[in-house]
C-alpha cells in the first residue's frame, strides 16, 4: 500500500523559483523546472513566487525533510512524497532545503515578488488622486520594483511638491517632472517720505562790572558765568582787558567804572526732507542712504610701551532706510521696514590721541506692516524735547530785590526735534521698450553729446545681431529650484558690517 504524508514545513519568503520536475501547477506562477539530480552532490536552484502566490516542486525520490531559512517571507508544505508547495507571504530572499531519501539534498533560493495586481491597483489609486488634485495637468506615474516614476509637466513648484508627497504613499519616488517656466516676480515700489523738524531757541542775561579805580578800588564783579573783563595796574595807570564784550559794553572814563552785558535771543529752525522711491523684487531686500562717512580711529594696541597702530575706517551717517517686501497670498503686502536718521553731534565729540570723534545722534525705528497697495502708513511721535537752564548769581548781593537783578545771569536753551516716516508701497511693472522714459528738468542742457551720430541699439534686421531668444515653455525641476537659489552678494570696494563701512584703511603710530 502506498501511502502519502503530508510533512508541514517553516514558512518561506521568495521572489524566484527553479523546480524540479516540468509541471505547471494551476495555483503556481510558471512552470516549474524539475530538481537538479545528482548523486552525492547538493543541488542549488533558483525559486520565484510571487505574494499570495504558490510554486510546486517535484522530486524523483521522496522527501524526507523540509527546512526553510525566514519562514514570515514564505512556508513550504509537503503535499506528497515526492511533491513540496511553496507559498509567498511577503516580499524578500530567503532560502530552502530538501532531504531525499538516499541522503541526497536540494537547495533553493526562494524570492517572494510583490503582487501585481495590488502594485496595479495602488498605481491606479495614485493616478486618480493626482487627477483629482490637479486637473488639467499632465502627469503620469509608472511603478517598477517598488519605484514610482513621475513624467509630465506641471504648472509651478508647488503643484510638483504635492504631486511628489501623493506618490510617496505607493513607494520611493523619482521625480522626473518638468515646471512651466514661471513669469517675472513682481516688484514694488517703496515710497517714502522723511520729514525732521528741529526747532531750537537760546536766552541769556548776564551782567559783568569792572572799575579801574572807581572809589579808588580797582576789580571785577561777575557771576562766572559769562567771562568777565580783567584788570591790572602794571603802571600807575589801571588797564582793563575785554576778551568778550558780549552783547553790550558801556564805560564811563570820568568815574572809571565799565560793564559788559549779555543780553540775547536766538531761536532756529531747520528742516530735512528725502524722498526716496525705491524698488525691491518681492521678497528681496532693498537699502537706500544719504548721508555720508566719517573717519573712525581705532588703536590696534601697544607693545614695549610703544604707540600702537591706528586703523582708519569709517562709519556711515545720514538718512537710512532698509527694507523687505512680500506679497502675500491675500494680495496685500507685508513690509518689514527700518527707516533711520542719524547726525554727527560734535557738542558731545571726545578726542583721543589727537583725534576728535564727534558722537552720533541716532533716531531709528523697525516694525513690520501689512497693507494693501497703495496705502499709506505714518511713524510720528519721535519727538525729542530738551530744556536746559543755568542760573548764577554773587551769594547776598544778587538776592537784594531790585538791585540784586545786577549781580545775576541766566542762560535757558530749549530744542524740540520731530521726525516723521510715511511709506507708501505700489507694485510696478518695468517700462516697456518704446515708451518714452522720464527725464529729469535741468536748469541748463545736461552733458551735451560730443557726437553728432545718436546712439542706438543694433535690432534683429541689422547684420550680425543676433535674435532675441525665447524662454523655454518649461524646465526641470531641479534647474527651476537652483535659478531661485539666492545669489552671491554684491561685492562693492571695501566692506558693510553692522559696525559701518570699512574702505581704505590707513595706519599709523602715535605715542601713547
């Protein structure tokens, strides 16, 4: 009696089958080529299967032993003596070994391939999303061994970024997209318009007496706080020297008795306006100064008590603006603006090995706007109000009533300051070739051409210009992605720092 055993086996993972006997199973993949025969020797063989898939394995003597290597990639079941099925669970390599009858062994490596029927169906779904999300534009996708390629054109980044992201979920993506090459970014123009106001107004009274021998005493009588005359009697007559005689001097010889009086009333305005239009791409970083730069001393050190070297740079001053515009999705536009005012202020100067640095009087603000194009927006209330008073007066004698008015002197300054921004931005477009460009009003003709023959540009019927060349409909994505990466900065002679401008240094020792 022949009976048949059915032996379970571990569970198998393979993508590639070479068999034994040609049979071609009804649940196999492919036939299945019989097993190597040989006579003491062991036999390795190829076995594909595919997932959800089963490979059937004929044997010219029974089986009797089953072992496989990863049993979560594949199983192997013995269905008969001579008969070994292998089924594919999940995709990956893995290996199987079969004992005949005789000592003889059979080895196979065994690949579990991915269905294609769920590879054909998760492409499809991808195929139908990416419809969906972006009609209208021409994208395909091809999956191959658990890669999805990606051809086609789409309309800007963002679209090649989604349709990317969407084909991740079906496995490793290759972008293979090209991008309609995109118009000119907006630009927008900066209006602004500076206005400082500084207002400034001086009082001063004061009283000096002096006698060359009045009441046969000789002397001065001052507050100190005006400079008083001096006097001497060198000879037997007295002089007196006068190196300010303010505002008034009054003297009666006859009585030798003399006055100096400050008695003065000042008041000043001055007026700074800038009105600087200034144009940014979007997004892009614009700066606009006038004013000047003034030479900065800085002393490198000494040695052995040696004068160190001075460094000469210099730092700028005057009417700043720094500025980024954005537009937004909305369509307004989101401002990040710093609008500065500074001036040298000698009345605060400190001098250092000979050099004089006068301080620098700083109004500066930095905010970040949205608004709509066209619009306007203020930044007031900088105001700086200074009062400054010194009164003096000669203890006793300037607190006698009425008399005492004599023997005292003020001195009252006051300065109001107002500074005022408005910035308006716009969105422009360049002037197109043809149209007449704006010009400027000169008192007298500007620059009078040393030539009578115009200037002109060569255009295409001229002999040996060359034609205008058309943009391409599109590019890569790559190439779109690396023209928008930022561009080297412009380099100018010298340097900027946050500290200033650094052009031209000089050295030079001074004695400490």
């Amino acid at each position: 009696m022949r009976v048949r055993t059915r032996i379970p086996i571990a569970c198998l993972c393979v993508l590639s089958f070479a068999a034994c006997s040609e049979v071609l199973h009804p649940q196999a993949s492919r036939p299945v080529a019989p097993a190597a025969q040989g006579v003491g020797a062991d036999q390795s063989n190829d076995l594909s299967v595919t997932v959800g898939k089963s490979a059937l394995v004929d044997f010219n003597k029974p089986v009797v032993r089953v072992a496989i290597g990863f049993g979560e990639v594949a199983e192997a079941t013995a269905v008969s003596p001579t008969e070994v099925m292998v089924n594919g669970k999940i995709v990956g390599n893995t290996s199987l070994i079969v004992w005949e009858q005789g000592g003889e062994r059979q080895f196979f490596n065994v690949t579990v391939h991915p269905s294609r029927a769920a590879a054909d169906e998760s492409i499809n779904s991808l195929r139908r999303e990416l419809k969906a999300a972006m009609p209208g534009q021409n994208i395909t996708a091809v999956s191959e061994n658990n890669l999805v390629f990606l051809r086609g054109t789409v309309n800007d980044l963002a679209s090649s970024e989604r349709a990317v992201q969407m084909a991740s979920s079906a496995g490793k993506v290759v972008n293979l997209l090209y991008v309609n090459v995109p118009p000119p970014p907006q630009q927008i123009l900066l209006k602004v318009h500076f206005a400082s106001v500084d207002r400034n107004s001086s009082r001063q009274l004061g009283l000096n007496l002096f006698s060359t021998g009045a009441a046969n005493t000789i002397g001065t009588v001052t507050t100190g706080q005006f400079t008083a005359p001096s006097v001497s009697s060198p000879t037997s007559s007295p002089l007196a020297t006068i190196s300010d005689a303010l505002n008034i001097f009054l003297f009666r010889p006859d009585i030798n008795l003399g006055a100096t009086i400050k008695a003065m009333e000042q008041q000043g305005l001055a007026e700074v306006l800038a009105e600087p239009n200034i144009i940014a791409e979007d997004g892009k970083q614009a700066s606009f100064l006038a004013g000047g730069e003034y030479p900065y001393p800085t002393v490198q050190g000494t040695a052995g008590g040696v004068g160190g070297a001075i460094t000469i740079t210099f730092k700028e001053y005057g009417i700043r603006l720094n500025f980024i515009p954005t537009i937004t999705p909305r369509g307004t536009i989101r401002l990040q603006v710093a609008p500065e005012v500074s001036a040298l202020d000698f009345a605060n100067a400190v001098t250092i090995s000979g050099f004089t640095e006068p301080a620098i009087t700083v109004r500066r603000v930095k905010t970040e706007v949205e608004l709509n194009e066209g619009q306007s927006f203020a930044i007031g209330g900088l105001l700086d109000n200074r009062e400054t008073q010194t009164f003096s007066k000669i203890p006793f004698i300037g607190s006698i009533p009425i008399l005492g008015k004599l023997f005292q002197s003020i001195s009252r300054n006051k300065t109001n300051t107002e500074l005022i921004v408005i910035v308006t931005p716009e969105i422009v477009d360049p002037i197109n070739v043809g149209q007449p460009l704006p010009q400027l009003n000169y008192p007298e003709k500007f620059m009078a051409p040393n030539s009578d023959i115009p200037m002109t540009n060569p255009v295409t019927n001229v002999s040996g210009a060359r034609p205008p060349v058309s943009p391409p409909p599109s590019i890569p994505v790559e190439k779109l992605i690396e023209s928008m990466k930022p561009e080297k900065p412009l380099v100018m002679e010298g340097s900027y720092s946050s500290g200033g401008y650094s052009s031209g240094s000089s050295t030079s020792s001074t004695p400490q």
